[in-house]
C-alpha cells in the first residue's frame, strides 16, 4: 500500500474521526477512579462509540483483538487488552482510542493517574507528552520522518528516558495502519520526506528504564522488560500547506 494524500473532503471526514476519538478519552477521564475494572472502562467506552457517536470502535475484532480499547497500566508498554483488572491508587493508565467513521480513522491515546499520582509516573508521563509535541513541531511540507523521530528521542534521552523501538506511529485515513512507519527516533535530514494531504500518527511511548519489551502469551499485551513504568501519547496529525494540524485535541492540555 503506497502512501495516501488526502483530499479536502477526506480531511474533513479525518477531522470529525478525529474529533469523535478525543471526545472519547475526555468522556472516561471521570470513570478512571480507583476500583474500576479496565474491563468495565472498555464497556462504556464501546457503548459511548457505538450508541452515542455512531461510530465503530477499530480495535474490536481486528486481527483477532478481542476488545473496543486498549488500556495499558504501569509497566504496560502497549496493546493491553481490558478485562478483569481493577485500577488501584497511584496507578498509571493510557488509555488507546480509535474510531471509524463515514470510512475514515481517528486514533488517539492519553495517560490518566488513578487516585493520588506517584512522582515518577508523573514526571515520565510529562516527559512523553512534551516529546510527543517536540516530534509534531517538527511535521510540515518538505520535512523529513527523521526530523520527527529525532526530536522526540533527544528529549527523551536528555531526560535519561529510553524510546521503545519495536513499535511505531503510522499513516492513517480510511486503513487504521497505512504507510509510513512513523519512527520516534531517527536522524534529521534522513526518511520520507512529508506532503501536504499525509496523515499519520506519532505516538511516542517512552521507558522509565531500558527500552527492551517483552510480548507476553496473550499475543497482544507489551510489557518493559524490566518491569519498569513506561508511558505513552499520542495523535493523529495532518500534514497541512502552513505545517500540521492535529486532529485529536481534546479537553486536556493542548500543548506543554
């Protein structure tokens, strides 16, 4: 599948997905309590997709994953599927929303603190969202990958945080997974070099401690390999003629 530039009327259809898949974190931000059920988070967050926006939840059913949502708490680097777990006091907690709608994408993530927040989630949790941002300045016509990927992994590592290389950020539009790999580290001047009408996500997940993961039996659920907290964000942007425009800004904070 060769990269896809978006027509204004494509665009406008990412921007309402867009908007649909913020809509959605800033509706749960109020259920992510202590005592919950990352199962019971899933339930609402289905039944808010599909009976009050009209829209698909793009995880369910694809390849095989078998819920609306991810949710990956703590040492959880990604993909983790809800179910039984109740969120306890102190918890970290990203929570992955896409939604299809009218045939197109929306893909968002945001990290809540349950309870009373602990200082190294915090201060990591701060870290990625700022390093998410530096890597989405740097989107515009004539840009390079490299350029994204290279801000967020000197932030990172100025910050002696370490970038999970495994996975990535993506193009989007009507497939949940198009071309190109977004990288979140790299080196300036090197990659695809960007267009006005791509789109793709930059979803930078970052490690408290060594980047290395671990996949575990489930087939889905990625975890640091020595058990020490990670964190991700992470949005969808389009490559516009005056630079990028995010399309799944929601409620909470804008910028760092």
């Amino acid at each position: 599948m060769r990269v896809t530039i978006k027509s204004a009327e494509e665009q406008q259809r990412m921007r309402v997905a867009g908007r649909l898949a913020a809509e959605v974190l800033d509706m749960i931000e109020a259920h992510v309590r202590p005592g919950i059920s990352t199962g019971e988070l899933d339930r609402i967050c289905h039944d808010y997709i599909t009976e009050q926006q009209k829209a698909v939840p793009a995880p369910l059913n694809y390849r095989g994953f078998p819920r609306s949502i991810c949710t990956s708490p703590n040492h959880v680097v990604c993909h983790g599927i809800p179910g039984k777990r109740r969120l306890k006091n102190g918890d970290m907690l990203n929570i992955d929303i896409t939604v299809i709608k009218d045939g197109f994408h929306g893909d968002t993530s945001r990290i809540f603190h349950v309870g009373q927040p602990r200082i190294k989630a915090q201060r990591l949790a701060r870290i990625t969202f700022e390093a998410m941002w530096a890597g989405i300045r740097e989107i515009a016509p004539g840009k390079q990958l490299g350029d994204v990927g290279h801000a967020i992994q000197t932030l990172a590592e100025s910050q002696g945080l370490s970038v999970v290389r495994e996975y990535c950020g993506h193009g989007i539009g009507r497939g949940f997974h198009e071309p190109p790999n977004v990288l979140h580290y790299g080196e300036p001047g090197t990659g695809m070099t960007l267009r006005e009408g791509m789109a793709m996500t930059v979803e930078p997940m970052l490690n408290e401690g060594r980047a290395e993961t671990r996949l575990l039996p489930d087939g889905w659920t990625v975890v640091t390999r020595d058990k020490k907290l990670s964190a991700q964000w992470e949005h969808t942007v389009l490559v516009t003629a005056g630079g990028y425009e995010v399309l799944t800004l929601g409620a909470g904070p804008l910028e760092p």
